[in-house]
C-alpha cells in the first residue's frame, strides 16, 4: 500500500506543479477536462524533475524533503476544473466499445510489467541505479561516464522520490503511469483532428509500437519524453495561432524539459525555437521561449560544464574540456569517439540515406541497432502512400493548419537528429513518433475520407493492430507469468537476466566495499558490492592491449579501488582478454569461485537457443606479484 500511495502522490504532484504553471501562465480557460488535466501531468511531471536537481546538489535527498516537496506540488490540485472527469464522456459505438476494452487490456498487460521486478539492462545498469546512489549518498554525484553517467537527467531524478518513499514497487509502477500519461495525452490531441474510433485505434498503435513495448515498462526515458514533445507541439501550433508569447512561453518549458532528459533534445529545441519564430510576433515569442527552454533545460550542462568544461560531456571535450579533469583525457577521448561513431552510425549521413533510413528501418534491419526488436512497426510504411496523397490534395492549406507545427517539429527534429545526432538507433526518434503518427493519419484519413482507398486504409491500420497487439502479448507473457505463478522473485530474475545466478553468492561472501570489475552491466542494480564497468565508455583504466602493461594495469586497478573481477569465457577456454590476461601469468590474480551457467539470447523468447559459458570470479592481488 505505501507503494501505491507513492505513486499516487507522485501523480498529484505532477498534476498539480502543472495545473499551477497553467495558472500562472493564464492557460486553461479554454482546455476541456481531459486536456487540462493531461497537459498538465506533462507540464508538473517535468517540473518535478527540475526541482529535484537543486534539492539533490543541495544534498537534500531524504525522505522528509522529498515527501514535503510531493505534498507542496500536489497542492496545486486546486487548479484544476473542479467539475468533470476526464475521459468520463465518451460516447461510443459498437467498434469504440472493442477499441477502449483492447487499450484495457494493454493496461492489465502492463500492470503485470508494472509489479515485475525489474529486468533491462540499462535500466539495470543506470536509469535505476543512479537514483538509488544518489539517495544512498543524500545528494547527486558526478559521475565521469558518458552517456550513462554525465549525460542530462530530469526523468531519472522522478524516480528519486519514488524509490525513497516506495520501494521498488513504487518505482515500476511509476515508470508504468508515466508511460501511459502519454498516451493519454497523445489520445487528446488526436481528438482535435480525428474521430473518436481513429483516435482510440491510434493510441493503441502508439502503446503497442515495438520501441513502445520495450522502453514503458522500465527505466527507458524515450516514451516518457513524448509528453515533453506532445506539449511543446500543442504550445507551439497555438503559438502560431495565436500570436501569444504566454504559449511560447509552455513550448520552451516543454522543449528546456526534453533537453534535461537527453542530449537529442538540443536538436529538438533548435527545431521548436525555429517554428516559433515562424509568425509576426517572432521576436517577442522567440525570446519568451528561448528564456523559457534555458531556465527549465540549463541545469544538467552547467553540471557538466563546472566538472569536465565540457557542457555536453564528451561531445566538445577535445575543444572545451578540463586538461586537469581526472579518468578521461582528450587522447582517450579521441579513441572512445572513433568506436562510438563507427558502431552506431552504419548508414551514410547522405540526403538520399535521410530519405530511405525509415523504409531500411522499418524492412530490412539488419545492420541498425534494435530496430528488429525496439522499431515503429509496419504502420508507418503502409500508410504512407494515402498520407503522401493527402498532403498533395490539401497542400494550398497546410501551412494555416494546426498540424503544420506538429509536421515541422517531427520533420526538422528528424533531419537534425540523421545529419548531426550522435546515434542512428531508431529507439531515439520515438519521443517524436507521436507527431508523426498523427500527422500522416490525418493526411491519409482526409485523402480516403470518401474514396475506395478507405478500404486499404482500414486494412492497413487492422493488419497492424494484430501484429503488434500479437507482439505485446508476446512480449508481456513474460510478467504475466510471474504474476500468476506465485511470483517466484529469483526465479523470474535468473529466467530474465544473464549471469544473475552469481548475484546471491557475491551479495554472501564479498563485502559491500569491495569492487568488481566485470561486463555483465545488468547486474549493477541487484549486487550489493560496488562495480566497475569493463567498456570503453571509461577512461580510467586503459584496455586498449598495445597501451598497456601488467604494472600499468594493477596501478590502474589499485587506483579505481578494483579488489575482485568477474570475467566472462567460453566454456573450455581459460583465456581471458586483456589486461587480465596479463595479470593472470604474472600470478597477479586468484581465480576464488567458477560459475557454469548459459548465455541467454532474449527475454521475450527465453527458448531460444543460449550459449554455454563460464564466469570466473578472480581476485586481484598486492603488487608484490609483480616483482
């Protein structure tokens, strides 16, 4: 129950810190219920994560601080509409009642998600371990890793209140409510262009999407930076509209949010700033939201810049970086850019690759990270045809449409993310999917509204919906499983997490100050003695085998406080790679525990065929084995 109350006053929180922005802004007069209601979940959810980061550099991280903050933000719940509930006036028909008891049942699916313990890797490895650390130390740290320790935040700090005031429970059921406030408010904003049936069909396109699926239900931030994109769009196209510097104001908070929660939101910002400056009043509203994006978006870059110099850490570190800034030097920083880039941009940055990388996306994924498993789906390709039609017939009035803002937003955001993003994989376009889905489903609807391209149209949409709801049944099989089956906890996470089964005899026999060098970066949430990632997003110690020696390397490891690794080999093989190999025939390491276990291939499909291997516990010792 306390998880539950948790999240429940997480919930009015975000409602509320929202509510009173709204108020404070003048906006809300106009909005019914339910889009007041979910424009202001989006508006607080961001806010909170923006009070959070003062609070946690202060070292004010406890529960009594944090639970005084909740309750202060939930008090803006008096601004909401005191009459109504939202969603409460739906008239449907036969087809709507079918549509809104298939979104129900993707709500019990994710509900079983929802209670599961938490199994991705990266959530695992950062999204929710950092907020434990944080909490553990009373404040935020500095941590001098890119991308998964200096990289921007603000989501992540909502997850602070709500594992220090609810345990894990609350924590996977908050990542849950957020998933869905976006729907919720994708499902409103589609309302003011498509039918109740389309709008329910296209929500459930939306949760059901494959890189919908993967991210909800764990610490991922991508489907939950959708209610920052939904929000600043919808303040944007009123911007546009209206003229008003008040709605520019909402659409740089929106976009200052996007660019708190992950680098990619820069570009995001520079495509909302440029539709914002796209009507007469450009100057006044362009300075109301380039303030407004700064004050709500500044906080995670001035971090890294007062620590590293580099303000987006490690993008311009061979120009702004510290030359005293200890564990990544700009001589590393060259090699960590030259793996990074080569590995995660496979296609060329060429007009005619920004062209077809949706079609390469979408039907042959074979050299793109995750698109087989965390893509868009069908949907987008099948439909594009009657959408390109539609813009064609209706092109004399699409700059006067709402939608234009929505359309240059995802189309600008898109072009900047393929030329000058720092990663091609397709899971990071999904805070703009939303945009894109109703778009071009406007465009198609309106050019099949009354022609014998309905039928396909129908079909497409149909083909899609089974397809993906097949997936997510798949998919959710896996919770639902441990939901019904007496939640066996380690059994579900030795069925779920590769290598988990050494967890229980490390916690047992290592202590909590020593330090474990390994690759198995899943394992960081559940083991209670501290890790030192094996890759190359460190520069402390050097794994590079020609710039290394075995001194330098038990100086290095000395150095990070390394007291034990655990390294991965194949079975049969007693080889490990280097450094350790090194160590090991200068009698530097002690092999002390030997673990047989499989590698797992998927957690969706855990019958696929897995890799035997052995993992080795070693022990690292003084220097003396090196004389």
């Amino acid at each position: 129950m306390i998880s539950i109350g948790t999240v429940f006053l997480l919930t009015l929180s975000c409602l509320g810190l929202g509510a009173a922005s709204l108020k404070l802004l003048k906006i809300g007069d106009e909005l019914n219920v339910a889009e007041h209601y979910t424009i202001s979940f989006a508006a607080g959810y961001g806010i909170l994560g923006w009070l959070m980061f003062p609070l946690g550099v202060g070292g004010f991280f406890s529960q009594s601080s944090l639970l005084v903050v909740l309750i202060a933000g939930a008090g803006g719940i008096i601004f909401l509409p005191g009459k109504g509930i939202p969603f409460s006036r739906l008239h449907l028909d036969s087809v709507g009642k079918v549509l809104l008891a298939v979104i129900g049942c993707i709500g019990l699916l994710h509900l079983a998600e929802g209670v599961s313990p938490p199994a991705d890797a990266d959530s695992l490895y950062y999204h929710f371990v950092l907020p434990k650390q944080y909490l553990q130390a009373g404040k935020i740290e500095f941590i001098p890793t890119p991308l998964t320790g200096a990289a921007a935040f603000l989501i992540q700090l909502t997850y602070v209140p709500a594992v220090a005031l609810g345990q894990e429970l609350a924590l996977t059921l908050w990542t849950m409510v957020t998933s869905w406030a976006a729907g919720a408010l994708f499902f409103v904003l589609c309302r003011h262009y498509l039918s109740l049936n389309w709008s329910l069909a296209l929500t459930i396109l939306f949760l059901t999407t494959p890189a919908v699926i993967y991210g909800s239900g764990s610490g991922q931030v991508e489907c939950r930076i959708a209610l920052f994109v939904l929000l600043t769009a919808w303040a944007t196209a009123k911007t546009l509209q209206s003229g008003q510097a008040r709605y520019a104001v909402l659409a740089g908070l929106g976009a200052g949010f996007f660019m708190a929660s992950k680098y990619t939101g820069l570009l995001f910002a520079g495509a909302a700033g440029l539709m914002v400056l796209l009507q007469r009043r450009w100057l006044a509203c362009g300075i109301a939201f380039g303030v407004a994006m700064f004050a709500s978006g500044f906080q995670w870059y001035a971090w890294n810049a007062v620590h590293t110099g580099d303000p987006v850490f490690p993008a311009l570190f061979q120009w702004l970086g510290s030359e005293d800034f200890e564990g990544w030097s700009k001589a590393y920083d060259l090699v960590f850019k030259e793996k990074l880039y080569r590995s995660e941009n496979p296609l060329p940055h060429t007009p005619i690759w920004a062209l077809l990388f949706p079609f390469k996306a979408t039907l042959d994924f074979s050299i793109l990270h995750d698109a087989g498993r965390v893509g868009f789906g069908p949907y987008g390709v099948l439909i594009m045809p009657f959408a390109v039609l539609g813009v064609w017939q209706h092109r004399k009035r699409i700059r006067q449409h709402p939608l234009f803002a929505y359309a240059g937003l995802a189309l600008v955001f898109y072009l900047l993310w393929f030329f000058v993003g720092g990663s091609q994989r397709i899971r990071h376009l999904l805070p703009v999917l939303p945009l894109f889905l109703i778009c071009a489903t406007v465009a198609a609807q309106r050019c099949t509204l009354n022609g014998r391209a309905r039928t396909p149209l129908l079909a497409a949409v149909t083909a899609t919906l089974m397809l993906q709801l097949a997936g997510q049944s798949l998919f959710s099989s896996n919770h639902v499983r441990f939901v019904t089956s007496g939640a066996d906890r380690e059994a579900f996470l030795t069925r779920n997490i590769d290598a988990y089964s050494v967890v229980p005899w490390i916690n047992a026999n290592l202590k909590e100050t020593d330090r474990i060098f390994y690759s198995q970066r899943e394992l960081r949430y559940y083991l209670k003695t501290r890790i030192f990632l094996a890759n190359h997003m460190q520069g402390q110690i050097e794994l590079r085998e020609e710039e290394t020696t075995p001194r330098k390397a038990h100086l290095q490891f000395e150095a990070a406080g390394v007291t034990h690794f655990l390294m991965s080999r194949k079975s049969g093989d007693d080889k490990y790679r280097q450094p350790l190999g090194q160590l090991e025939r200068t009698g530097c390491l002690t092999r002390i525990k030997t673990f047989h276990e499989r590698q797992k291939s998927s957690r969706t499909l855990p019958n696929q065929a897995s890799i035997p291997r052995t993992l080795d516990l070693l022990r690292l010792n003084d220097k003396s084995c090196l004389e």
